[in-house]
C-alpha cells in the first residue's frame, strides 16, 4: 500500500481537475482542496522515501516491461516536494489573485492539470510515459500563459506551445531509436543494458536537444521571456518555477542515470558553456530589462544556466563523496530557484496589481505601499543572487569548489560575473523602495496574496540555506564533504 | 548552555528584526514626513484615508500599546553578545553539524575582544537609534535594517568557518546598504550606490578568496599552519575583498560618501565596528605568523601607509565633521594595515603582534563610534539645560585626544601595543613615518573640534537624554580602558610629538581665528569622494595632453577608433532588444539549434564508434585505476574522462 | 530489413522535411502542418519498428504508442490552431469577454493563416 | 527571409538527416531484439481482449491512455479559455442538409460498431470518438452553431467522463486492493469496455467542443442571415 501511495500525486490533482472543469460554480474551492491534498500526498511520499528509501511500482499489475512503472528516488522526492510546497503556495495566491473574475474559472481545471504532469514526471520511470506528460504539461502551461488573453500573451504562449511540440516530437524521436535497439521503455532496465554505441548516442542528443528547448537553455530561451512575462503571476510562477524545472529533471536524469556510461565530457562542456551564455545574457538582459516580471523572466533563464553548469563538472568527478556533493548542490539549487523564483513572481504580480503596470523605474511609491511584497522581493533576490544563508549560496559554494577540483577555474569567472549581474539587477528594484514618500500602509495588505509569496520566498532563503544536510540525506548521501 | 550564546548572539538581533519591522503595527508610523521627501511617492490610486501627515491620530489604542515596546528592541540585540563576550572564556566552541552545511561557532582570544568592543559599540549605538528614531518615518525600517546588521557583524565574529564569516560579512554588509540610504536624499542614493558596487565586488572578490581557501587548505576551519599552503590568487582575492571593507586606497570610495549619508547610529557602527572586521578576516585567513609572506607583507603594509597618508591631508581640507571623522578611519585603517603587513614579513612578531592589533582596533573602534555619536549629540536641540552643550563639546575634545594618542588616553596605551611591531620591522623609517602621521591625526582632530564646536550646523532634534547617558558610559570606557589595561609605562604615550602637534594645531587655529579667510582658499579643494570626484577632470586632462603631444599617432588612433567605434556601433547601438529579437526569429533559434545538435552529436560520437563492445573496455584503460581515482588528495585530469 | 529501413527511413525523412519547413516558413500554419508531418515521420519509424518479419504478428506496443501519440498530436494542434485565431479575431477585444457573440460577421471556420498575403486577401 | 539561413539550415537538417538515416540503419543491421511483442503476445488472454493494441492501450498502457485523455481535455480547457465561439456557419441548403441527416446517424452508429468491434480487431474508444467527434463537425457545417453539443453543464460532465471513470476505476482498485490500474482476473474484459465507452463519448464530445472552438454559450445564438454578412463584407 505504501508504493500504491505513488499514483496520489499525479491522480488527486486529475481528479480535481475534472471535477473543477464540470463544476466551474465552486472551481475555485475545489481548487484549493485539491491543491491542500496534492501537497499532503506530495509531501508524504518524500517522507517515505526519505524513511525507507526508493520506491518504485509497475501499474497495471503487469510487471517490467509491459506495464508502466512509477518511481521516487531522492532526486524525484526533493522535486516533489519543491513542487508541492510552491504548488501550495501559488494555489492560495490564485485564490485572492483571481477572484471574481471569469479567469479563474479556467485557471483552476488547467493549473491542475499543470500539477498532474509535472508530479508525473517527476515520477515516471517510463521513457513514453514522459512523452506524453511532457505534451500535457507543454498544453497547459501554454493554455495557462495565455491566460490574459492580451495580443503578446497569446503570440508569446503561440510560440510556446510550438517550441514545446518541437522539443516533444524530438525527443520522441530518441524514444523510438532507443526502443529500436533495446525493446524497453522502462529507465531502470534501459539503464541497464545500455552500451556504448552511435545509436544511444544519437538517441541522448535528440532528447537532450527536445528537453534543452523546452528547459529554456540559451540560445533557446527565446521564447520564455515573452511567454513567462506576459502570463498572470500565479502561472509566471508555476511556469519559471517549476514547468521549466521538469524538462531539466529529465535532463539531469538522462546524463547522471539512464545514459551515464555514454555521456562525454566534450559534450557535457557544451552543456556548460552554453549554461555559462545563458548566465551572462540572461542576467545582462535582466539587468536591461524595463519591467519587473521580464527582468524576473530573463533570470529565469540565467538560473537555468547555473544548472547546466553543473554537467561539465559532475562529468569530471570521480564517483565518490566530491560528486555527490556537487550533486546535491545542483539539485539545491534546482530547489532554491524554485522557491524564490515562485515567490519574486507572486510578488511582482501584486505590485502590478496596486500599481497597474510593472515598469521598474516607476514602482517607487507602489513598491513602498507594500512593505512585505518588497520584502517577499527582497528575499527572494537575495536567493536569486546567491547571498548567505540561501539554498544558492551553498550550491555556488560547492559548484566553484568542484570547478576548483577539476581544475576547470572559467566557470569561476562566469559565476563571479553572473553574480554581479544578478547583484546589480535585483538591487535596481530594491533602490525603488526607498527615497519616496512615505505612504502608510500595514505590513501585510492583502494577506492571502502576500503570505504565500512571503512564505515561498523565506523558505528559499532560511530553509533551504539553514537546512541544506536534509537535501543530502534525501538523496542517500552521506553529508557534505567539503 | 552558556555556549549556546554564542548562537544567541547573533541569532538573537535577526529574530529581533522581524516584529521590530513591524513597528507599531504599521511599517512606517504616520504624522512625520521625512525631511528629504519629495511629494511623488503617493500615487493617485491609494485610498486618501492612508495618505500620510493627514490623519496624524490614526494610530491609537492597540498600536499605541505595541510602539510602547517595539522601538526599543534595537537596544536589546547587542546584549547576548555582550555577555558572550563578558563571560565566555577563550576556546570556548559550539559545534553545529546542522546549521548550513556544518559549522561551528567559537571564541579565540582575537574574537573575545573584537565581540567585546563590537558588541559594546552597537549597544551605544542601538540605544542611540531607539530613541533618536523613535516615531520618526521608516522606523520600522531602519530598525530592521540595524538589527540585521548588527547580526551579521556579530555572526561573522564568533562565526569559526569561512561560511559564517562570510555569510555574516554578506548579511552585514549589504543590510548596510540599507542603512546608508536610509535618508532616501539623493546624496544618499548616491552614496548607497557607490557603497554597493564596491561592496558587491568585495563580496565576490571575498567569496572566491574563501572557496580558493577552503579547497587549497582542505577544511572550512584553516588553521595559521593550513594556511601556510594558500597559493598567490587566495591571497590577492582576499586582500581585495577586505580591503573594500578597511577602506584600502583606492579601495576607500565608498567610505567618505557613506559615512557622512548614513544617520549617526548607523556611522558610529559604520566606522567603529564594521571596517574592523577586515583586519579579523585577514588576521583569520592569511597565514600570521606561521610563515613570513615578505612580498605579500611588504604589499599590504605599503598599502597601509599610503592609506595612512593618503586620507590625513584630505580629511583636513573638509568641512563636515562626519567626513573628517571618515577620513580618519581611513587613515587609522592603514595604520592597523601597516602593522599587519609588518607582522606578515617577520612572523616572530605575530604573538605580540595580533593581540596589539586587536587592542588598537578596540580601542579606535570605540573612541571612532563616540566620536559619531558625539557629533550627534551636538544637535540637540534648543531649550536644553545650557550646560549640556559644552559637556558635549568637552567629551569631543576628550575623544579626539584619546584618537590622537595623547598622554593618559586610551589611544596613547594602544599606540604603546603596537610599539613592538613597529620597532621590530625591517623597514626603519616606518617609526619616523607614524610618527609624522601623528602629527597629522592631530591636526585632523583640530580641524575637526574646530568644525564640531564653531561651524556646526544644527538640526535641532528632540531631546536625546538616553542616548547622551549611554554616551557618556562610552567615552567613561574610553578614558578607563589605559587604566584598566595599560601599564603606566604606556600611559605617556608619545607625549612629546603630541604636544608638538597639539602646538602646531594651536598656532594654526590662532591664525583661523584671526583671519577666517586666511585658510578657506584650502577647504573644500578636494571633495569627499576624493578620486572618484577628481577621476573625471585628471581624465580629462591627460587625455588632452595626450593628444597635443602625439598628433601623428592620434590621427591614427582616431582612425582606428572610427572604425572601430562604427562597428561597434553596427552590433550594438542598435535598439538594445535587437540580439534578442534575431534570436526569436525562427530560423535563427533552429539553426542554432541544429548547430547545438550537431556539436553534440560530433562529441558523442566521436567517442563511440560503431564498434559495439570496443569502447568499453577502452575507456576503462584509459580511466586511473579506481583506487587512484577516489583518492581526494590527487589531481584527476578532467580530459582523462573522455 | 529493406522494407522496414526503407518505411522508416521515409519516416526520418519526413521528420528532416518538416524541421526544414517548420524553421524556414512563416505562417503559422505551414509550421503547424510542418510539425504534424514531423510527427508522422516519428509514427513511422515506430511503425517501421513494429514490423518483425512477415511470420509473426507486429509489435502492438508501438502500435498502441502511435495510437496515443496521434491523438496528442491532434489536442495540440487544436490548441495552436484555436490560439491562432485568437489572435487573428483581432486587436479590439483584449479581455476574453465572457458576453456572446461580437457581432454578425461571419468567418470561413476555421480561419487557419497567419500568412500576410491571404490576410490581405480578406481585408482588401 | 534569409535565403543563406534557410540553405544554411537546410544542409544542416540534411546532414541530421542523413545522421540519422545511418544510424537507424546500423540498428536495424543489429538483432532486432525481443521486444515487448512476444511477451504482450503471451499474456494477451490475461487481458480480456483479443485485440493486442486495445490490451496496450487499455491495460498493459492504461496509464499513458489516462493521461492522454487529460491531453485532449487540457486542449479543451485551452480553447475554451479563448473566450466564445465564432458565429457559425449559415443554415445548409436542403441537399446538404437531406445528407446530413443521414451521415450523422451514420457516423454515431458507426462510432458504436468501432467502440465494440475494438475488443477484437482494429477499433477502439479513439476510432469510435474521431467519427463521433465527425459527426458533430458535419453538425456544425451545416449550420448547426453548437455541433449539436447539448447545454454546457452537460459539455462539462461529458467531457470529463472519460479520464473520469477512468481515474475513479483505478483509485477504486487501488483501494480495493489490486493496485492503480490493475484490474481484477476475469473483469477486464467488462471494466474496459466502460472506461471505453465513456472515453468515446468524451473523446466525441471534446473534439466537436474543440472544433466549435469557444467557451459554450448559454443559448446557441441564431444562424445569422446570408444577408447579413454580405452587408457585413461589404462594410469593409
């Protein structure tokens, strides 16, 4: 019964779905009591995992590999439970964000929807079963984007959609060569039995590629600015925060599990440096950008860099406690910029709301009518730039280390620089909030709003940083080495 | 459980920081608008019952009830610490396998007098900035601000890993920001901006310093004797870094303007107590004393004089007492730097040496952060018993003696400690030069009585009774301390050049007194800011000489730059969204794309040849046998993976 | 083997085709075309796979999963196409009005091009 | 448009191609393999239903069929956040009109036939909900504003009956003991054929839903008069 406890995180929130789509008069209710039991469910199978290990079931009752399996290592855990926490956090946003307007109507069956195939892939096992979470969450994350219905939001999540489908049909593609040679679409027995030859190889780069566009790795972050900023801020959040995170699971997933014999450290040196563009352009592009929600946009995509710097390094350590160091950092990571980046965009989105726009240079006086948004900000971008005590400074810590180790110092001078940029980017919206008149205002204006992103942005920076060791154990380490 | 202290002690102000953010329920109180506030922050949508100054009796009942305590939590954050330093003996650890990755909070002898002093100083201050803010607009922010730094300080001290020291270095640091453009003035701004970029390139010059540190030492506690491995880039990193912070020509920039733009508390803390902590990360993470450094040493001490000179004839030519007291620190860092430099160069100086160098920071830490106070003080307001003013005024002088070394003053007792560094050095002239630097300071504390008790302006502030008694205490320590610690040797000091100085001072003060014009041509001949200011017009200058002088060349230059300047401008003077915009162009991503396939393609393939059972056995020869491989202390060739 | 290389190398070809067209063409949908002809290639090579000699009954499973992958190919392009017109239905309605009908105009349904020439045609 | 950047990508896609065309070939050289097929072969009776692909789809792969129902709805929920329909198309002339009286009845019974015939040979839910899905297109080109879709509560619980008794099965057998999914010895057979029968007529429902292309109305407005959008074209 505990491994049946898997299917819970994938089948509650399709369930509320449905019953959110027939029942649009009480959406919104069903909406947060679905939102309450996935996060239970999401949370108690970390727990398990974290008690008694990997879990793992074959649904269907048929075994490996006819039927499907559905698995939970530490790596899928600590992204369920990133998920759950932030899915939490934006479904009680969407509540005051949303309500009384027709939006929300269709904000709920989709945005669990969301929830469902990111919980999936998190947990499958099954090389197509991912395929088609993947087409779910690439479906309604861009139904979701172009939610607003403006003429840029529906062109920007336009776009989204094809580039997904792009990186999907892709990525399939690999599928179908693997099952070519092997017969299986089951990971664990891929894992296996994969060998050395050109048509593994070929099949890693084709799904490698797929899920590059889908994660936003530059050059092909392209569509992400447009698409993140001109959605409504709970799905921003859902979309910077966790969407783009799934299709980076599956990367680091297919580098460090099913293809480990295969990788190269050539190849994963091109993963680096283009996580090193996406740094600097990212974080050069925030720092250019003129409103509030693209700059936090772009810094999606230089975060999403800072992930990918982490291949050329765990491809250069040895297994050993350095590597599962440096593994645990970027799963960190991963983590940290989840939270913080759920939390800055809920909070941009309620500065939006007071101000009526979101242009950086004129939210002076909005910025300071609302103490605990600017400080949710706050938080939030001391996460983004990697400041003491965040989950991110500790993941930069061990990064710079391992670069250090293998000898590879360049991606010192990339993180350095990125530092800086994100320093300079974030501090330019933090400058508005002071120097204005002041207008008093209570802490907390709208507390359904603000909690969550305050909430989300704290544990980025307090939780994840103070308490890094329980990421460790989650993913059977031993503890930190360094 | 007196160790978990040393946690509460800086866990304590950041707990403190959350409801004093709250101040009164309200994050700003209404009824006061900030001297330096434009009318634009409102915007036309807020509710007009919120609009500020309107409504002063809006906060009542409730609210009265919880700004009767909240305002004086900055008062309370210093004393965990105080008493962890006061009852604490030496050694005492706490090890905390939980806390980020696994740390461990301590004292050593160095940390006990540095928490000692610190805490001491942002108790004045902190009782200072509870009431002299009290009721003020932002309260609530400053507060919260001071509390984090605050915490970040004390942190950084009992802190025994390079992650708390740089995790409170970072936390103090930037919470500072928030404290130097508290008044929201564009000088502020602009003094915060300054502040921030250099502080930022500290920090990561400081990040990296450490990491280089923790990976060349192999721990995240290194010892004087890990140390000794650090290669020349650590080492460079980390006098960076910190320099920022002491205040290192040219590294000093942000600190005039900062200084004088800060509110009073927040200079005393500034100056007093934050600079100091340079000298603790370099005295913690550069080998003193267990190898002699004599390049590094000879770099840092002669950067220590230049600092040391360098501020002492600018801070002269001011004219607000915040930036002469700035100038001062400046010139007071180097001493601590030269001093420094000189122990790294003959590490048997090192026992002797650090205690010395600790005592002196003390001691300047406490007399700087009175000195600031002081000038606080000094604007009372109007309708206070007359006598307050010249006792004020009389502190001061006591201060700024105790600043310069004289006789029977703490500074004199200080300045005796570091006698042995300087004596003991290979450069003989060092003595001859502090003592000319003496001098100096003496003049620079007459300028500054002078700007204190003639030419002050004031702002008359509401009574400031507490903070003047916690004042008081201050300068009481700063005239016990030679007593206290000090062998009556030391308590003459170097009396004779102080008296030389204090002469000199004098007969100038005569002449300024007599013919008020006689020195003005000179005040204000170089502006706070020094180089950033006069950057610009040197710039200028050379560049023009340049161009007269080599006209040949500069016509080829400036063809050059022409066309260089036009290409540049053909990638990049474009709207700034152009590179974006071609990338969102379809055929653009997915060639890049393809391209990115490609490359990847080429590098697995060319690993893998069709050959099915070749590779693998031929990367395990090429692999180091796998007992090599785990072994941390060898190098593992990245290529070697391929 | 020669007939399933040659069914599944047409299938890669298709695939090759439609990167080219999706990437070189403008209108939407000829992208959309372009991505369902990428689609199809990839069926085929399943179904090329599927294929285990003329003795024996082909593999189901691939079968099954280009079964599945067609009807999430066909969701999707419903999805763009709707976008599309979204788009197309024009500028004056920035809110997603939740009151009927905009007025009596009738459209070809459903409108499929972004292309600026067949607009052009429509709106002399 | 580039013509350089399309050559360019053009050689590129090429070689990719040719790439791929190698390495595809080189596999097939290689022993195929075992497959699932003789294993999906071997336990096709433990299934309940005699055709193969229906056993992947509906039980060895009933999870994946799950969620490409939540796909289609996700497609659904997405055009119907677009806001209303388009207007339909005018009321059809009596021979059209006379056909699709007779293809839509047609169709549906057809759907049926496909929906049963699946268990055994070529079929299934999704061949049974295209033709429903047609019979309601061909509704709404002859005029049928509302592809003959009933009121939009209806819509609703419709469209969400599929992955509906889907889910709700498979909690149910979880709870009971068998696990997601897996359905109990000798019941397959039954417990398929209503999860497919719902699935063909959400399926059917969402894609006539999907093609009328808007949140459903209240009321289906009136079919607008030829007149009228003549007037109306040539206003502009």
């Amino acid at each position: 019964m505990t491994t049946d406890s898997l299917i819970l995180p994938i089948a509650l929130p399709l369930l509320g779905a449905l019953l959110a789509t027939a029942l649009p008069r009480i959406a919104p209710l069903l909406g947060v009591l679905t939102a309450a039991l996935t996060a239970m469910s999401g949370l108690w199978l970390t727990g398990l995992v974290w008690v008694s290990g990997d879990l793992s079931i074959v649904l269907g009752g048929w075994g490996l590999p006819l039927g499907i399996g559905l698995s939970a290592d530490g790596l899928s855990a600590a992204l369920l439970a990133m998920s759950s926490l932030v899915g939490l956090g934006i479904s009680v946003y969407a509540l005051g964000y949303f309500s009384g307007s027709e939006r929300g109507l269709h904000f709920w069956p989709l945005w669990l929807l969301l929830w469902t195939a990111l919980n999936g892939v998190f947990l499958a096992a099954d090389l197509f079963n991912l395929y088609v979470m993947l087409e779910l969450l690439g479906l309604s994350a861009a139904a979701l984007g172009a939610l607003t219905g403006s003429r840029d939001a529906v062109s920007a999540n336009l776009r989204y959609l094809l580039v997904g489908l792009l990186g999907s049909i892709t990525y399939l593609l690999g599928v179908a060569l693997i099952y070519t040679a092997y017969g299986t679409l089951d990971i664990g027995l891929l894992s296996e039995r994969v060998e050395p030859s050109a048509l593994v190889s070929t099949s890693l780069v084709l799904m490698t590629a797929g899920l590059a566009l889908k994660a936003a790795l530059f050059p092909l972050h392209f569509w992400l600015p447009p698409a993140h900023a001109n959605a409504p801020a709970p799905v921003s959040a859902a979309l910077s925060a966790l969407v783009v995170k799934a299709a980076f699971y599956l990367i680091l997933r297919l580098w460090t599990d099913l293809f480990a014999t295969i990788t190269d450290a050539g190849a994963a040196f091109i993963l680096g440096a283009l996580g090193a563009g996406a740094i600097l352009w990212g974080s050069w592009r925030a720092l250019r950008a003129e409103r509030l929600k693209l700059l936090a946009a772009y810094s999606t995509v230089a975060q999403i860099g800072y992930l990918f710097l982490f291949f050329p390094l765990l491809q250069a350590l040895p297994p050993g406690p350095a590597r599962d160091d440096l593994f645990a950092a970027c799963v960190l990571m991963a983590v940290t910029h989840g939270f913080a980046k759920a939390g800055f965009f809920l909070a941009a989105g309620l500065v939006q709301k007071k101000a009526g726009h979101d242009r950086i240079d004129e939210l002076g006086g909005a910025a300071q009518s609302m103490p605990a948004t600017t400080f949710s900000i706050a938080l939030a971008g001391s996460a983004l730039i990697g400041l003491p005590p965040s989950g991110s400074f500790i993941a930069k810590w061990v990064l710079m280390q391992s670069a250090l180790e293998t000898g590879q110092w360049w991606w010192l001078i990339v993180i350095a620089l990125g530092t800086l940029l994100a320093a300079a980017y974030i501090f330019r919206v933090l400058s508005r909030a002071f120097g204005q008149e002041p207008t008093p205002q209570c802490f907390i204006t709208d507390a359904r709003a603000e909690i969550p992103a305050l909430l989300l942005a704290l544990a980025s920076v307090a939780l994840l940083g103070l308490a890094a060791g329980p990421i460790w154990s989650l993913l059977g380490f031993e503890g930190v080495q360094i | 459980m007196t160790l978990w202290l040393l946690l509460l002690a800086w866990v304590w102000p950041l707990l403190l920081a959350w409801p004093t953010a709250f101040q009164g329920g309200r994050w700003q109180s209404p009824g006061r608008v900030s001297r330096n506030s434009s009318p634009l922050g409102t915007q036309p949508g807020t509710h007009p019952s919120t609009r500020p100054s309107t409504h002063p009796g809006i906060h009542t009942g409730n609210r009265a009830a919880t700004e009767r305590w909240r305002w004086t939590l900055p008062m309370l954050g210093p004393l965990p610490a105080l008493v962890a330093a006061l009852t604490l003996s030496v050694g005492a650890r706490l090890e905390l396998p939980w806390l980020f990755l696994g740390t461990a909070l301590g004292l050593d002898a160095t940390a006990q007098v540095y928490l000692l002093f610190t805490a001491i100083l942002w108790l004045a201050a902190g009782i200072y900035a509870a009431f002299a803010f009290r009721g003020t607009p932002h309260v609530g922010r400053f507060h919260a601000v001071f509390l984090l730094t605050m915490a970040g300080n004390f942190w950084l001290i009992v802190g025994q890993d390079l992650f708390s020291f740089y995790a409170g270095f970072a936390m103090m640091g930037l919470a500072a920001y928030g404290l130097v453009v508290h008044d929201g003035s564009p000088l502020a701004l602009r003094a915060g901006k300054v502040y921030l970029v250099m502080a930022l390139l500290g920090e990561v010059s400081l990040f990296a310093a450490l990491v280089m540190i923790a990976q060349q030492t192999g721990t995240t506690e290194p010892s004087p004797e890990d140390l000794t491995q650090l290669t020349g880039l650590p080492i460079a990193l980390a006098l960076v870094g910190l320099g920022v912070k002491a205040g290192l020509v040219p590294l000093h920039l942000w600190l005039p303007l900062a200084h004088p733009a800060a509110p009073i508390p927040a200079s005393a803390v500034l100056s007093g107590a934050m600079i100091k902590v340079a000298i603790l990360g370099w005295l913690r993470f550069l080998p003193v004393g267990a190898i002699a450094l004599p390049e590094w040493g000879a770099l840092v001490a002669a950067g220590g004089v230049l600092t040391l000179f360098y501020a002492l004839p600018i801070g002269v030519v001011q004219s607000d007492p915040k930036v002469i007291l700035a100038y001062s620190s400046i010139s007071k860092m180097g001493l601590l730097m030269l001093c420094l430099g000189l122990v790294l160069m003959e590490p048997g100086l090192a026992p002797v040496g650090v205690a010395a160098i600790s005592l002196y920071a003390a001691q300047h830490g406490l007399a700087k952060g009175g000195l600031f106070l002081g000038v606080g003080l000094r604007k009372q307001a109007p309708g206070q018993p007359g006598f307050i003013q010249p006792l004020v005024l009389g502190g001061l002088i006591i201060l700024a003696l105790a600043l310069a070394g004289a006789p029977f003053t703490s500074g004199a007792v200080a300045k005796y400690a570091l006698k042995p560094i300087l004596a003991g050095a290979e450069w003989p002239w060092v003595a001859a030069a502090v003592t000319v630097a003496t001098l100096g300071t003496i003049l620079l504390m007459a300028r500054f009585l002078w700007v204190v008790g003639l030419r002050s302006k004031r702002h008359p502030q509401p009574g400031l009774l507490w903070p003047g008694i916690a004042w008081s205490l201050l300068l009481a320590l700063v005239i016990l301390f030679p007593f206290a610690l000090g062998k009556p040797a030391s308590w003459l000091g170097d009396w004779l050049t102080i008296s030389l100085g204090i002469s000199f001072a004098g007969l100038v003060a005569i002449g300024a007194w007599r013919n008020p014009a006689w020195l003005s041509p000179v005040i204000g001949l170089i502006p706070a800011g020094d180089l950033l200011v006069l950057a610009r017009p040197v710039g200028r200058i050379v560049v023009s000489l340049w161009r007269q002088l080599w006209q040949p060349i500069d016509a080829l230059q400036h063809r050059i730059n022409q066309a260089a300047i036009g290409r540049f401008e053909r990638i990049f003077k474009r709207p700034d969204t152009d590179g974006e915009d071609a990338l969102r162009r379809w055929p653009v991503a997915g060639g890049l794309w393809i391209g990115i396939i490609a490359l990847l393609l080429v590098a697995l393939l060319a690993r893998s040849p069709l050959s099915q059972s070749a590779p693998s056995s031929e990367s395990n020869e090429e692999r180091p046998p796998p007992d090599l491989e785990v072994n941390p202390g060898l190098e593992v060739n990245p290529d070697l993976e391929v | 083997m020669i007939a399933q290389f040659l069914y599944g190398g047409a299938g890669i070809l298709l695939f090759a085709l439609g990167l080219w067209s999706l990437l070189v063409h403008a209108p939407l949908l000829r992208k959309l075309i372009a991505l369902n002809i990428m689609g199809a290639g990839v069926f085929h090579v399943f179904i090329a796979i599927a294929h285990r000699g003329d003795a024996l009954p082909p593999d189901p499973v691939p079968h099954a999963l280009v079964l599945t992958g067609i009807v999430v190919a066909v969701s999707a392009t419903a999805l763009a196409l709707a976008l599309n017109s979204r788009l197309e239905q024009g500028e004056n309605e920035p809110e997603p009005a939740s009151s009927p009908s905009p007025g009596p105009r009738i459209h070809m349904q459903p409108a499929l091009s972004t292309e600026p020439s067949s607009k052009g045609a429509t709106h002399p | 448009m580039n013509r350089d950047l399309s050559l360019l990508i053009g050689i590129l896609v090429a070689l990719l191609a040719v790439v791929l065309l190698w390495v595809f070939h080189s596999t097939l050289a290689l022993d195929p393999g075992q497959r699932l097929a003789s294993l999906a072969m071997e336990r096709l009776p433990e299934t309940g239903v005699s055709n193969p692909v229906t056993a992947v789809l509906l039980n060895y792969r009933a999870y994946d069929t799950l969620l490409e129902l939540g796909v289609l709805l996700a497609a659904l929920l997405g055009i119907w956040s677009l806001g209303p329909p388009r207007p339909g198309f005018q009321r059809a002339g009596p021979a059209l009109a006379a056909m699709v009286d007779w293809v839509v009845p047609l169709a549906i019974l057809t759907g049926g036939y496909l929906l049963w015939v699946g268990g055994h040979a070529p079929g299934g839910a999704f061949q049974a909900g295209a033709l429903l899905g047609a019979a309601g297109v061909i509704m709404r080109l002859a005029g049928h504003a509302n592809a003959g879709l009933p009121s939009e509560t209806w819509q609703r619980w419709l469209v969400v009956l599929g992955a509906g008794v889907f889910t709700l099965t498979g909690l149910l057998l979880a709870f009971t003991g068998y696990g997601f999914l897996t359905y109990p010895p000798g019941q397959a057979k039954w417990l398929i054929l209503l999860i497919e029968t719902a699935a063909t007529l959400a399926i059917g429902v969402t894609l006539a839903a999907a093609y009328v292309g808007g949140r459903p109305q209240p009321t289906a407005p009136p079919p607008p008069p030829l007149v009228t959008s003549a007037s109306a074209e040539a206003d502009r």
